[in-house]
C-alpha cells in the first residue's frame, strides 16, 4: 500500500463504531479479517520484562505496534513454558490458544497518542496520532484458574482503527485486577463478568470503589506510552 493510501472499503469500515471482543476472538483474528495472514516482527525484548513487536501483514506492514508489559517472574510453571516459546517471535493470543487456553482482556485505559515518524513509516501512513488500548491479558486452561501472562498496550494503525474514542471503548475499561480485588473481587469473578460482557451490575458499589481508586490510570498509561513510543 503507497504512503498514506487506503481503500475505500478501509476508509468506510474505520469509521464505524463497534464493540472490543474482551474474549473468543484474537487481535491478530481481527486483523486477519482485514490484512490476511498476520506475524509478529519483535523489535525487541528490553529493556528486561518489555517486548516490543508489530503485527505485520504479508507486505511486512505494521497494522499494530503491541508493547508487553511482562511480569518479573512466572510462578506458575506452564505460563513459564509458554513464554519461552512467545521469546522465539511468536504472536501470545495464537501461541496461548495453541497451547489450550482460552483468552480474555480488562480493558485499563484507551486513549489517542501522537506517533513519531518512525511509526508513521511503520504503518505506510502520514497520520500523526493513533487509538492505543491497554489490556490485562488473562488466560485460562479448563479446569484451572485464571492467570494474568502480561498487560498488553496496542497502538493500532489509522488504516485499521479510526483514532478516536467511542462509546464502546468507554464503557469496557476497567480497574486493574489489583484495585477489584482490594474490593473483594477474586480473578475467577472477573473473569466470569468480562465473559458476560464486562457486567458488574450484580456488584456495582465494589465496582466503583474499585474504579474510583483507579481513577487515575488513563493518565499513568499514557505517560508510560508515550515514554516507550520516544525511547523507540
């Protein structure tokens, strides 16, 4: 695709507002819909505990730039499995389902950033800004429990997503599991209300008390979002 060039089609379909799948479908499914085949060009994988890779198409362009914030160890053994073979440049949601699990994001923050050049050339683009969500990314084996692998930051393309804010995007961010279960919250209920279609009706005062303590993570992300886009 020339700089800066989109199909008609694209142009239509990035104007529409629609739902985040918080489970079932991957981001790299999503994009298939559109791109076709999608792999994972890693940039790097530090500083320690940071990975930084595009979700590339055929032609090698760049239609989300994903940085993965990784914890500092993986207690629990088979999680540590996966991640070895996540290192060896594979995509986490397909490597994840491939290995049994079944996938699901908390939505912690969505914003509009400015993008440097070097982003811009990375997604055949001149737009200057572009829509990042911030994830829990949790994962689930039948019969096991939840376990949170990372949390996960996607700088989408303009070509794939319009960058701005909708209703939909609003509506699905949440606290961080650290604030829900200050609350009371175990990872078995959030992970049950984020596959009901992220419903906290049932408990709405914890729930914002949660968010209450929360209020401030849009601005922490997007100040660590920033930060890493200028570091490269």
């Amino acid at each position: 695709m020339p700089l800066g060039v989109r199909s008609r089609t694209r142009q239509a379909r990035i104007g529409v507002a629609k739902h985040f799948p918080l489970e079932g479908s991957l981001h790299t499914d999503e994009l298939g819909k559109d791109y076709g085949k999608i792999a994972a060009r890693v940039v790097t994988n530090s500083p320690p505990f940071v990975r930084k890779a595009h979700l590339v198409d055929k032609k090698g362009i760049s239609r989300t730039f994903a940085i993965t914030f990784l914890p500092e160890r993986f207690p629990n053994p088979a999680i540590r499995a996966i991640h070895e073979k996540i290192k060896g440049r594979k995509l986490i949601g397909e490597t994840f389902r491939e290995n049994g699990y079944t996938i699901r994001k908390n939505v912690l923050a969505v914003f509009v950033v400015k993008i440097p050049k070097w982003l811009q050339r990375e997604f055949h683009l001149p737009d200057q800004t572009a829509k990042v969500r911030v994830s829990e990314f949790y994962a689930k084996r039948p019969g096991a429990k939840p376990v949170i692998y990372a949390e996960v930051a996607e700088i989408y393309s303009p070509d794939f997503k319009a960058p701005r804010i909708n209703k939909f995007d609003r509506k699905q961010v949440n606290p961080p599991t650290e604030f829900l279960e200050t609350e009371g919250f175990t990872k078995e209920q959030i992970w049950e209300k984020l596959g009901r279609g992220n419903d906290w009706s049932d408990a709405r005062p914890r729930y914002e008390k949660a968010k209450a303590r929360a209020r401030l993570q849009q601005l922490y992300w997007r100040k660590k979002i920033i930060k890493s886009l200028t570091s490269g």
